[in-house]
C-alpha cells in the first residue's frame, strides 16, 4: 500500500494510467479469448468527421461508451469497443479548399483538378485527421485503437464500392431525374440530414395575374420568391375553395418575363388538394423545378418543368434580359422592380419564415431536379419487425414509434454527390455509346471508357460501419471465417443522437440485415442534446459551448465525465453548468479524501469481518451498500445512467461520509493518553474491515464513470493486492463488478430489517436533535448539552454516537429525566431528546424575536389567503400558478406552528 497524497492532482494521475492502460493492452480485444465463461461485448463509435474536434456532445456520447465498455470488462466479458473516422465528404472538402483559397493557391478547385486535390486532402487529413480521436483519451476512453478504422480506408472502400455494384445487380440502384437538396455553394446534392433550417426575415410579393378568358379579372398571388415566376407553369387553388371553383379551367398570364408576349405566357389553372386554403390568397403559383411540393404537383398534372438557375445559383436566358445572369438574391429585388413597374406588384409585407441552409457551406439551399443515383431501401421488413418484435430495443423506447413511422412512409435515397473527396462511384460510361459498365472493377479497354464523376454519400459508407470495420468482404465463406465477425458481431449497443435516427441507424439496421443476415446491434441509447442552463444549444456563435479539453485541464476528467452524466437523464435534453463539473470535482476530492481518511487509521487492510463485533451503524452501512449495488446493477440494465450516478452520489457522500464515517470515529479516534480495551480495539478493527469492504466495492462501483481516480485509489489502497492479474490485480479496469449479498451473506452479517431501523432511528433522532439547535438559533459550533430518555436500553457506544454526530459536550442519558418546563424536545422511537436552553438563550430577547417573526409569518398567510379566496384571481391564473400559492400557503403554516412550539417551549 502506497501513502496516499493529501491533495489529488489529477493531471499526473490521469496520464500516467492512460499509459498504463494502454501499455499494458487494457483496451485490446482478442476474438480468440471469447468463450461461453468470457462472452463478448461490443460496440461501435459513431465515427467523428476528420474535420472534428472534441465537444460536449462527444463527451456525452463517448462517456457513455465507455461507461459501458468498462461495466462489460468487470462484468468478465472480452471487450471491443471499435474507434474510426468519416471521411465527411462536403466538410472535409470545403475546409481543405478554403485553406487553398486563403492562402491564395487557387480561386476554385478547378485549378488544381481532382488528383491534384484529392492528394491535397490526403495531406490534410494525414496532418489533422486524427485530432478528436487523441484528444478522446484526455477523456479517458478506452478505445481498442489498434483496430481504428477510417472510412476511406482502402478495404473500407472496397467493401462501399462491393455494396454498390451487388444493390445495382439486384435492381435496387437507379440514375433518374429527381428533385435534391442542392448547395449552391459546394455544387452538390445535399442529404435532409445536412440542410438546417434557419429563420430568416424576407419578405412576401404579393402581385396580379389575369385570367386570360376573363379580361379584366386578376388573381393576386402571394410569393417569397418572385425570381422564380419565369418558370412557373401552372397556378393552383383548391378544388374545394368557392372563391375560384369557376376558375378551374381556365389561364393566366404568367407575369414575367415581361418581354416575352402574352400568349406565350399563358398558364392553366389547376384544381389541386395541397393548395392551403388560408396561406397568402389562396392562388398558389407552380413551379416544378424550384419547389419539391410544386414538383409533385408538376407531376400530377403532367406540368412541363423549366429549369432557371444554373448549379452556383445565377438566374439563366429563361428568366428574360432583365434578370438573365444575376444571382438568385439579386434577381429576387430586381423581378419584384419589374412586376411594380409593369403594374402587376400589389403589395409587399415582411415575413419570416424557415429556409434550408446547407450545414457545411451556410448558404441557402436549393431544391432542384438533377440527374442523380437513387437507392431502393433493402430488408425493409427485417428492419421493420425487429424493433416491433422487441429483438432490437431502443432507449428511450418512445424511438421506436418515430422509427417504425418513418419506415412506413420512406421515399427512395439519392446517394450521389458532386464531390471529388469520396468513394467513386464504381460506373463507367462508354464515349460516344449508351452501354454502362458496374463492376469493381474498370472495363479492360478502359481508354474508350469515361467514369461516373460523383461520389457517393457519406451515409453510404457510414451505414456499413458495424461490420466493414471488422473485415467484412461480402464473400459469405471468406466472412464466416473471419473471427472478428464471429465474435463481435452483431455489436451489442449502439450509443447515437436521436436527430440520426434515419440517416444511419435505420440504414445501419438495413444493411445489416441484407449484409450479414442479423441486424448490427441489440440496443440503441438515444442520448439528448447538450444545452446551456438557459436550454439553448450548444454553439460558438452563442459562445455558450466550453471547450471540453479546457474544463479537462481545469477540473480533471473525471470530474467533466461525473457532472455530465449526473445530468443526463435518459433520452432527455442535457442542461449543462459548468459548477456540475465543480460538483464533479468535489466529488472526486471527497472520495480522495475518505480513501485518505481510512488509510490514516492503519491498521491491517481488508480483515476479517467479524459479525459478533457489528454495531447497528456497521449493520446499517452493509445494507445500504447492498442496496446500492442492486440499484446501480439496474440502472445499467435499464441503460438509466444519471439514475446510477445519483445512486452512488447517495451512498457514498451522505450515507457513507456524512453518517457512517461520522460515527465511526466514535469508535476509531483515541483521545490522547486513553488506551484502548482489547474490545475497543477488536471493535475498531472490525470497523476498519467494514470500511475496506464498502469502499472496495465503491471504488468498483465508481471505476465506469471515474476511471482515472478509481485506479489511483485501488492501487493506493492496496485493494489490488492479493487478487488474480485479470481480476483486479493489474488494473482495477478487470475487476469484478460488485455482486449484492446473497441471503447467507445477509444472514451471517445479521442484515435484517430490525438492524437497519435501529440505525436509522438514531440518526433520525440526531437530524431531529439538530434541529432544536436550529430552532433555537444555537450555533452548529457550540458544544451544548443534551438529555435522552430512552424508551429502552441505549449501550452506552451507540449513546456515545448519538453524542458525537449532535457535537454535543454531553449526551445525559437518564430514563426518569423530568424536565424543566418548556425545555425543546423532540421524540422518535429510540426516546426523547432534550435541549435545556439554561445558560444558552436570553428567553426575553428570543421570545421578542420569535413575535416579530410570527407577525411577518402570518401577513405573509394573509397575503396568500387574499389572492386564494379571490376569484379574479383563481379563476384566470394557470393551474400551476394557483397550485404553487396554495404549497406557499401550506409552507408558511407549517412556519407559523413552527414558531408557535418555539415560543411555547419559552413559555417557562
């Protein structure tokens, strides 16, 4: 046993056992070592984009990995817990291109080409690539790093290019014309996941077309985007709407561009149910190549589609002279000058309203109809019943219903992009032919070949994670000898944001289940989003969003790891302070400390335990371990991580510290010059014993949330002394999970109900004795002296703990104690407790105190009382207000007969 310093530091102490660990190959896994006695466990990281940094959010999820990494590694399971990058295509792209920009090596990437810039991304990615997964282990995860995986790594590749080609052969991939998300700015398709949407302040262009059958009558239409009226096609009102039912039929004339003649111009009205009857007039104006909804309409009309942007976003010839070239913002003021000029502009009025801005590039995207890839989703149904069924479970399960709706009604994927930092897609077109080849693969006369120059979506690659990572080929007699899948696949738990529950869980399922015929995980914990405490988002804009390698150097990371997750219930929004990771950091000091504590009183360490020799507080103590190692055993079950956090706050810093330690040392401090009896120094012993076995069991209990400071203290205890090499002996990470007493244990040690409840009652009598102090307004400080009649027999060291626990200069304990009158007392099961105030109070001045508290207590009552027995008030206030004033009202009766008995007490 190494003395234990008087101050944690954890900077030295995190580093040196994160070398440790990894030296030593803590984190490793060994498909060859799992067995029916060493069942796996296994779970995958949600791979960061290369570009990433370490956040909050990460910490949230990693902590939670490795939480349950480390459970599964005491729990004698052979770990894997598989760490990797995304490629993050667009991200990726974007931040090498502006680097190239700024440093003024090229105005567009067309200066370089695409080898040229690829290789420039390789470099970057080479350079920067790695940063979030070295800064994960100031975090302490245990990450099998040996078996990091990047998605672009050449195997990686071979296994999206392999899924592509087999989903082509089976039909399911497709080239068609559809309607995107396009960046103007990156020049690509964008995924829903990668469009944000944003409130913007704009405004809304009312303005006037004819009906051509009807000279002289016009239909006011009301538009954000009157840049777009070139290629409007049709206008629509519903079919139920009275206003323009004798208008189904006939045309308008379209209102630009003006230069173009009337009958060119002249558009149908159509009759269509999308049309709201209570957005702008009613009149909706139809473009299919500029609006997703107008293009479902375009096509259920059979309505032609003219396209007016070009891909960065410029207005084209379509648009007329006057607009032809400008940007789509630019062309959006000028068209309206044009519509007021010529008459037809009615009104214009602000309005907000939410706009779709691609997350990478933070420009408005576009939705527009592009030649792209589509994939036909595969194992659907498989995907579908496993969660119905209950063989995957989602935690939160409320996941489930949001899941099982979206696969109801899913459309088709496009799964290309206009990048060139990506997995090619693995199609060739022959020049001046129509044939395509797909294969892995080229064509052998490859010259008269030309490949397809998209990419595919980063999603395409990320939803194979769970088994590409591990080797996977596609080959089934190749796979079925890889022991990598054999052991550790399915993966066991999936830890993920809700906001991806389409995007890659969903698909990880489906590829899963095409791929290697199971789906990839059992479990899915949905974690909530990091907010600050006034319940915005994290962000830099806001500069509400530490950084987490900041909070790490200052408080330590076991500290950042406990306030987390003291704050993160289950599926739920994750309101955070940075005094929570103060908290974090006392928490870990107390610990420290009472590790400290013990080692101080010497003695030999982990004695024998003797049940003869258990006072009710060590009786009391045992059960409440029990009961915590039950409690926190289910909430990793129940994947209820702030539940186990709670618990063990509980245990280890009221029940343990702040009672049982407190009253130990009734029995373990030796005033000077007193010598122990042998049965004092047998009690004590024992008692040391008690400790060593509650705070072995804690410093297992804590290891998952608190790594770094666990270890410390297990080897400075000397906890690990004595114990099998992969059972605690090395390395606390192997120890085994505490096991709650079995019904001998309990028996043996005397855990019973009658033990327990003597305990309590006495420290219920000692909270109750604290508060007469209280009342009484005696300093905590002052030594004073109390008087016990029993309603039975107190020994005499249970006495001399109830003494200790009130600071008392005496505990009289006498069974005919008659007291004065008016003496404060307080009464529980073990007797009645007494606070003569001779000497300690100057009745005069303490009984005029206690008036004038009394009156401002009961005009406080009054206030409360008027505003109850008001109607206006009762009547129009919110439930929840009235209740919270009907509480007070109780709160401040409760003061009043408080303040009563105090003065009744002074009453002699």
């Amino acid at each position: 046993m190494i003395e234990i310093p008087k101050a944690y530091e954890p900077q030295s102490v995190e580093a040196k056992w994160y070398q440790f660990w990894l030296d030593q190959g803590c984190f490793t896994a060994d498909p060859g070592r799992v067995s029916e006695r060493r069942p796996a466990y296994s779970i995958v990281i949600p791979p960061p984009n290369v570009t990433g940094v370490l956040t909050l959010g990460h910490v949230l999820n990693n902590t939670i990995q490795d939480i349950l990494a480390r459970k599964a590694r005491m729990d004698g399971k052979e770990v894997l817990w598989l760490p990797g990058t995304d490629h993050a295509g667009i991200a990726t792209q974007n931040v090498v291109e502006k680097t190239l920009k700024k440093a003024g090596e090229i105005r567009h990437r067309d200066d370089l080409g695409r080898d040229d810039l690829v290789e420039r991304i390789w470099q970057w990615k080479e350079k920067y690539g790695g940063i979030i997964l070295q800064q994960l282990r100031a975090l302490g995860a245990s990450c099998d790093w040996s078996r990091t995986r990047f998605t672009m790594d050449p195997e990686y590749s071979r296994c999206v290019q392999n899924v592509f080609v087999d989903l082509h052969r089976k039909g399911l991939i497709y080239r068609g014309k559809r309607m995107v998300n396009w960046c103007p700015a990156s020049l690509t398709a964008l995924s829903d996941e990668e469009v944000i949407m944003k409130e913007q302040k704009g405004s809304m262009y009312h303005f006037r077309v004819e009906v051509a059958e009807k000279p002289g009558t016009f239909l006011t239409i009301a538009t954000t985007r009157p840049e777009t009226i070139p290629a409007d096609t049709a206008v629509a009102v519903n079919p139920k709407d009275p206003r323009y039912q004798h208008l189904i039929g006939c045309h308008v004339y379209r209102a630009l561009p003006v230069e173009t003649p009337k009958e060119q111009r002249r558009i149908p009205i159509i009759a269509d149910e999308h049309v709201d009857f209570e957005f702008g007039t009613g009149v909706l104006k139809v473009t299919p190549a500029h609006d997703k909804a107008d293009y479902e309409i375009g096509l259920r009309h059979g309505l032609p589609v003219i396209d007016l942007l070009t891909p960065d976003g410029r207005l084209t010839a379509e648009a007329g002279p006057e607009l032809s070239g400008l940007d789509r913002f630019v062309g959006r003021k000028k068209a309206a000058e044009i519509l007021e000029a010529a008459g037809a502009l009615a009104a214009v009025e602000p309005y907000s309203n939410n706009v779709g801005f691609s997350e990478r590039a933070d420009v408005p995207i576009e939705p527009r109809l592009s030649e792209q890839w589509f994939l036909k989703y595969p194992s659907v149904q498989e995907a579908k019943a496993c969660v119905a069924e209950g063989n995957l479970r989602f935690f939160p399960d409320r996941w489930a219903k949001v899941y099982d709706h979206w696969l109801n009604g899913i459309q088709d994927w496009c799964i290309s992009r206009q990048l060139w930092w990506g997995h090619r897609i693995p199609v060739w077109y022959r020049k001046g032919g129509t044939e395509i080849h797909v294969d892995l693969e080229p064509p052998a006369d490859v010259a008269n070949w030309e490949q397809d120059p998209d990419v595919l979506d980063t999603w395409f690659s990320s939803w194979l994670w769970p088994f590409a990572t591990m080797g996977w080929t596609g080959d089934r007699s190749v796979d079925a000898q890889n022991p990598a899948l054999r052991a550790f696949y399915p993966t066991t738990d999936l830890v993920t944001g809700p906001d991806i529950i389409f995007f890659w869980v969903a698909r990880m399922i489906m590829a899963g289940y095409e791929y290697c015929g199971d789906m990839p995980f059992r479990n899915v914990y949905f974690t909530g989003i990091i907010r600050d405490k006034q319940g915005r988002k994290m962000s830099k804009s806001l500069g509400n969003s530490p950084d987490p390698l900041d909070l790490i150097a200052k408080y330590g990371a076991d500290a950042l790891r406990f306030g987390v997750m003291r704050a993160a219930p289950l599926g739920q929004d994750v309101l955070f302070d940075e005094q929570s990771v103060e908290l974090g950091r006392n928490f870990c000091n107390k610990l420290w400390n009472a590790c400290r504590f013990r080692q101080m009183q010497g003695g030999a360490m982990e004695g024998e335990i003797h049940p003869d020799l258990l006072t009710s507080d060590d009786r009391w103590i045992l059960i409440r371990l029990d009961q915590a190692v039950r409690e926190v055993t289910q909430a990793f079950a129940d994947y209820k991580f702030s539940d186990a956090t709670a618990t063990l706050y509980r245990f280890f810093w009221s029940e343990y510290c702040d009672w049982y330690v407190e009253a130990s040392k009734a029995a373990l401090v030796r005033p000077e010059g007193v010598v122990r009896t042998p049965q004092q120094e047998a009690l004590a012993a024992n008692k040391l014993a008690v400790m060593d076995l509650v705070l072995g069991s804690l410093l297992r209990l804590f290891h998952p949330f608190l790594p770094f400071i666990s270890e410390e203290l297990w080897h400075g205890m000397g906890f690990h002394q004595d114990l099998p090499e992969d059972r605690g002996g090395k390395t606390l990470l192997s120890a085994s999970w505490p096991k709650p007493f079995t019904t001998e244990e309990r028996d043996y040690f005397g855990l019973d109900d009658t033990a327990d409840r003597v305990a309590q009652a006495k420290y219920d009598l000692i909270t109750l004795g604290r508060g007469l102090r209280r009342d009484c307004k005696i300093d905590p400080a002052k030594r004073v002296k109390f008087v016990l009649r029993p309603s039975g027999e107190l020994p005499a060291a249970e006495a001399e703990v109830i003494r200790l626990l009130l600071n008392a200069e005496t505990l009289e304990v006498t069974p005919g104690f008659a007291p004065p009158k008016g003496t404060p007392m307080a009464a529980n099961p073990l007797g009645e407790l007494f606070l003569p105030l001779e000497g300690l109070v100057d009745v005069a001045a303490e009984r005029a105190r206690l008036g004038k508290e009394l009156e401002k207590v009961r005009a406080e009552i009054a206030k409360v009382e008027a505003k109850l027995s008001n109607p206006a008030f009762t009547e129009k206030v919110p439930a929840k207000v009235l209740e919270e004033h009907r509480q007070r009202l109780l709160d401040w009766q409760a003061k009043e007969r408080q303040v009563l008995s105090s003065l009744e007490n002074l009453s002699s």
